[in-house]
C-alpha cells in the first residue's frame, strides 16, 4: 500500500526535526533508541488495550475480571543495540504480547542479522566480535551457535520439499571440503544439483555429502529426486562419470548424459601454463561450440596439431570421453548453448567457495550442509530471470521431446 503524499511529507518533517537536534551521529542514534522505546511501549500498551477490551482508565473496565498490575522492565536486544523498556502486566497474568514475547530478548531482525553473517562465512566467534562492534551488544557464542542451530529444520524441510515433475536440464556439481569426522579430518565431496527449470531459471535441487561417488551414491541420489517428485530430465550434465550413467538409466531410463563442458575445459586448464591459458581456452571453445559432430572432431585434430607438443593430455583426455562429450551434437544450437553455458554453475560456485574460503574445516557434515545451504538461499534471491537463450531452446526441447514435455507446466506458470 503506497504511502499519500501528506503521510510521506509529515515523515520528512519528523526526520528533519530529529536531525536538527542532534549534533552527532551518536545523539542520533541515542534519538533513535529513544523513538523506538517509545514506540515499543505504545504498541505493548495497545496489545493490552485489546488483550482486556478497554482501554486505560475507562470505566468499563470495572468489574471486568481482569486489570492492568503495573510494569515490568527487560532490555531487548535490536537493530541500533540494547533498549530498555517497560512491558504491561494484566493481573491474571494472561496477557501473552506478541511483538515482543514474553522472554524474548532480541527484536526481531537481530537473529537474522546472525544468520546473514553467518551464511557469508563468517564463525561463530567473527560474529560475536561483529555484533558487539558494531550494536554494542554482547552476543555470546553459544547464542551464535543457537541460532544458526534454528537453520538445521529449515534444512530438512528443504531437503525433502516436493519437486517439479520435469527439469529440462540437470547439472550435477561437487565441491570438496575438509570436515572433522571421527576425531579425524577428512576430505568429503558437497554435491550439488542444479537444474533448469521449464520457466528457465536455475533451482538447486539438493545437497549430500559423501567421500566416494560411484552407481550406489548416484543411485541413492537420484532416487532422492524421484521421490520427491521428478519424473522425467531431459539432459544430465556431470562432471565426471564413475557411475552415473547405470544410475540414470535406472532411474530415468530416457535421460541422455552429458559430460560437463565447464568442468572439462576447468580440468584441462590445469596442465596449461598461464600465459598460454587465454588461447587454449579460445581454441577448445572452437571444439565445443562447433555447428556439427563432423565439424568438433575437425576442430578437436586441429587443436591437437597446435598443442599436442606441449599439452598432449588434453586432446587425449578429450579422446578418452569423445562419446560423453559430444551427446550435446544431437541437439540444436540453442539447447547446446544451455548446455554448456558456463553461468549456470559457475554462479553457485562462486557465491559457495566466497561462503566457505574462510572456514579450513567443518566440524561436521551437518555444519557443512547448513553453512552451503545459506549461501545458496542468498545466491537464490537473485535468481530472478531466465538463463540466456531460454525462450529459443524451450522451443527446440518442446520439438524434440515432444511426447515428453510437460506443457501443463509451461501453462501453469504464466
């Protein structure tokens, strides 16, 4: 509801009439405690009005049964630090407020305050440091840890909320982090799947843990999405492949398996030496974003002539995987470019190892899942529109797959 201009100009008077009597940012911000003291106990005050059905002093209230019994003080914690206000009591002690609860010490908006810290990777002690810095307030790191312990339902409702009957396109992704298991620390693999909605927007679908990948884990997975509601994916993207084709084909049989071309170009930048890394990666884009097979196995001969002198695993490992890597040759130009699209992931990765470069190890995988899923939930926020080229590939998915794609769901969205 927009505010009329009267109610807009009477706000700017109020702010500038604060302003004017304060002659530093302190004194402001002591003003501004003060303004929210008062507004606390005026809107307290009228939760009581109506918690009794009268209002102070009113004579209908006599004989009610019920009266107000004095005040209480207690100091809530919020967004310019702690502020000490009196909450009204009724005499049958019934009156339950509910803009600040009864033992609630902190505003709402300091916990999300935490949360938010703590989803850019910051620790439990960063963050006890943070909040007394900048509000004041001593925030204990056992309130830290009580906090962001809230996430972990939140995490499993996630985890197991219903899915969308269809996803274009699937990209499975894993990140490898050090977690502190057994008294030991360990290397496990974050994976995660990102797909591609029918609107064409990026939704992340999952998140597990575990040291080893192979048909049991990805069958495990997989059925995890089936369960929740997946029915059909029309193109999988992995990086790496020990074990997923024969998961897939058990659990969605039509799917076709793509080798992730991010990741392969990633990988074959790790032989090349910097000042060369510019041009190979010009040139295995030649190889990728050929306009046919024929055309990438020319181009992919044509790379191996220029480098195979200095870097000749690459053209190997590209040889090895060809049949993996080339499935996106049946499709038109349009779906390859989703295909291969380096947005997609490398967005999600980004916005995780900015997340977790500052934590060396994990003190477990729940510790993991959670610190990832807040970042995720903040790098969601903006996924707002369609990937690049959406509208030009949905139209190729709906001719190709036709006795498959799912147009009650296009409908629905609109």
């Amino acid at each position: 509801m927009s505010r009329t201009k009267p109610e807009v100009s009477r706000r700017e008077e109020l702010v500038s009439e604060l302003a004017s009597e304060c002659h530093s940012p302190e004194e402001f911000l002591g003003l501004l405690n003060d303004l929210k003291k008062s507004l606390l106990e005026k809107a307290l005050d009228a939760e009581m009005d109506h918690h009794l059905g009268y209002q102070k002093h009113e004579s209908s209230g006599r004989g009610s049964g019920n009266s107000r019994n004095g005040k209480s003080k207690k100091t809530v914690q919020g967004e310019i630090g702690r502020t000490e206000i009196e909450t009204p009591r009724d005499r049958n002690g019934t009156f339950e407020p509910q803009l600040i609860r009864k033992h609630q010490r902190r505003f709402p908006g300091f916990d999300q305050k935490i949360l938010a810290l703590y989803a850019k990777g910051m620790t439990t002690r960063d963050i006890a440091e943070t909040m007394e810095e900048l509000y004041e307030v001593e925030v204990s790191h056992d309130l830290v840890s009580h906090v962001t312990e809230t996430v972990q339902s939140e995490v499993a409702a996630w985890k197991s909320r219903p899915l969308s009957e269809v996803y274009p396109v699937l990209f499975m992704d894993g990140l490898v982090v050090s977690i502190r298991s057994e008294g030991k620390i360990a290397k496990f693999t974050v994976y995660l799947a990102l797909a591609i909605t029918i609107e064409g927007k990026k939704e992340l679908l999952g998140l597990w843990i575990s040291k080893t990948e192979g048909a049991k884990f990805w069958l495990s997975v997989l059925n995890d999405l089936r369960n929740r509601g997946v029915q059909d994916i029309f193109i999988a993207c992995v990086d790496g492949l020990s074990g997923f084709p024969e998961a897939i084909a058990s659990v969605f049989p039509q799917s076709q398996v793509q080798l992730c071309i991010v990741h392969l170009v990633r990988n074959s930048l790790n032989f090349v030496s910097y000042k060369d890394r510019k041009q190979v990666a010009r040139e295995l884009k030649t190889i990728y974003r050929a306009p046919t097979l024929e055309a990438a196995e020319g181009a992919l001969d044509e790379f191996a002539q220029s480098w195979d002198d200095r870097y000749p695993m690459i053209s190997k490992s590209w040889r090895n995987n060809w049949s993996n890597i080339t499935t996106m040759f049946e499709y038109p130009p349009d779906i390859r470019k989703v295909i291969y699209t380096t947005n997609a992931i490398e967005s999600v990765n980004s916005v995780i190892r900015k997340t977790i470069r500052n934590r060396k190890i994990f003190p477990s995988e729940q510790s993991a899942i959670k610190i990832i899923y807040l970042a995720i939930n903040e790098a969601q926020k903006k996924w707002t529109m369609p990937i690049l080229h959406w509208n030009m590939a949905l139209q190729q998915f709906a001719i190709k797959f036709e006795e498959r794609f799912p147009i009650h769901l296009l409908n629905s969205s609109k």
